[in-house]
C-alpha cells in the first residue's frame, strides 16, 4: 500500500540486547577466570600442584609462585616460612647470583591471610628475602634474617613493584649501601604501611 512501512517486531529488539549483553558477561568472566589463586601452609600434609585449595597447599612460598602465572594471587597462611629459594642476579654492580627465600619473577599478587605478625619470611642468614619482578606485589608478611650483597630483607627490581603492610627488620647487606632493603624498595617509591629497621 502506498505510505505504509515496514516495521521490526518489538520483540526482535529485545533479543538482540539480551544477546550482547550475554556477550560480555561471556568475554568479561573469561578474563576473570584466568587468574587463579594459590594457597601456602607450612603445615600442610598434602601439598600437590597447582595448590589451587588449601587442602592441597604448598608448605614453602617459592613452590606456589613457580607454579603460578602472571596476574595469580599466592595467599599464605601464618608461620614462619624458612625453606625454599631461588636464585636471581642482581641488577647492579657487582652483578651476583643470589638466592632469595622467595622470588616472586613473574608480575602477581603475592600477600599473607593476616598479616605480618602472624606471617614470617625467615633468610635464615643465609638468603635475602624476598625478590620482587616488575608489577609483583607482596603484603602482609615479616622479613627477617635476610642476608645478600644488595637487599637483604627485600629487594624491588623497580618501582612497579609494591610492598605494603610489611615489617622489614634484622637484615642485611655486604655491599654497606642500604640496610637490607634493596633500590628502588629502599627509597619507597611503591610501599605503603610498610616498616623499615633493616
């Protein structure tokens, strides 16, 4: 008929909203489902990779960040964590191998469940620490009795990595150049709520 239209059904317009809203709700829990979260217990008498339950925890920190990817989340339970390591080269003069309690070499989310005076990184006078790589976070643990040229207690590879919540104390450094807390970490360019006594 002449001046008549055609008109899209009502009902079509619907559909299609609900089908690209199912669309990202599809593409958005696709990147949440990647990372994955990991669990640490020094007491735990199942310990089975990938420590994706605490039923199946790792009983050392380096164990579960080997295991883990970019962007996983460690969370480790209370106790003093003694065991482990991983050796790194330090960045700057005299580049050395050390080995570090824990080196976190991958950018993750590493933190303990309640914090540092329940949670303890022991370098048993022998190792630093803990190692931080470019985007790696930690939170919430004691590092103590840590020993390296550089950074004994932490060592940050550069400001995007971030400590908070830490109490870095009784460490040390052969080089004389810090008190056991490594550049950038040292200068506090990336930790908050964090206490430094070497």
């Amino acid at each position: 008929t002449v001046g008549s239209h055609r008109r899209q059904p009502r009902e079509r317009r619907p559909k299609v909203f609900v089908r690209l809203f199912v669309a990202a709700l599809l593409l958005a829990s696709a990147g949440s489902a990647s990372a994955a979260v990991r669990y640490v217990d020094v007491n735990s008498t199942n310990a089975t990779p990938p420590y994706t339950s605490w039923a199946t925890a790792a009983t050392n920190i380096q164990d579960a960040v080997d295991a883990a990817v970019a962007g996983d989340e460690i969370v480790v339970t209370n106790g003093i964590y003694a065991a482990g390591g991983r050796p790194t080269r330090d960045t700057l003069p005299p580049s050395v191998l050390t080995t570090n309690r824990v080196a976190v070499d991958k950018p993750l989310n590493l933190r303990s469940v309640n914090g540092p005076q329940y949670t303890t990184i022991d370098g048993g006078q022998s190792n630093r620490c803990v190692y931080l790589t470019n985007g790696a976070s930690l939170s919430g643990f004691t590092l103590t009795h840590g020993r390296a040229h550089y950074g004994g207690g932490l060592w940050c590879e550069s400001t995007n990595a971030r400590a908070s919540n830490c109490v870095v104390s009784g460490n040390s450094s052969t080089s004389g150049t810090d008190r056991g807390i490594g550049d950038p970490c040292c200068d506090g360019y990336r930790t908050e709520q964090t206490a430094f006594a070497g």
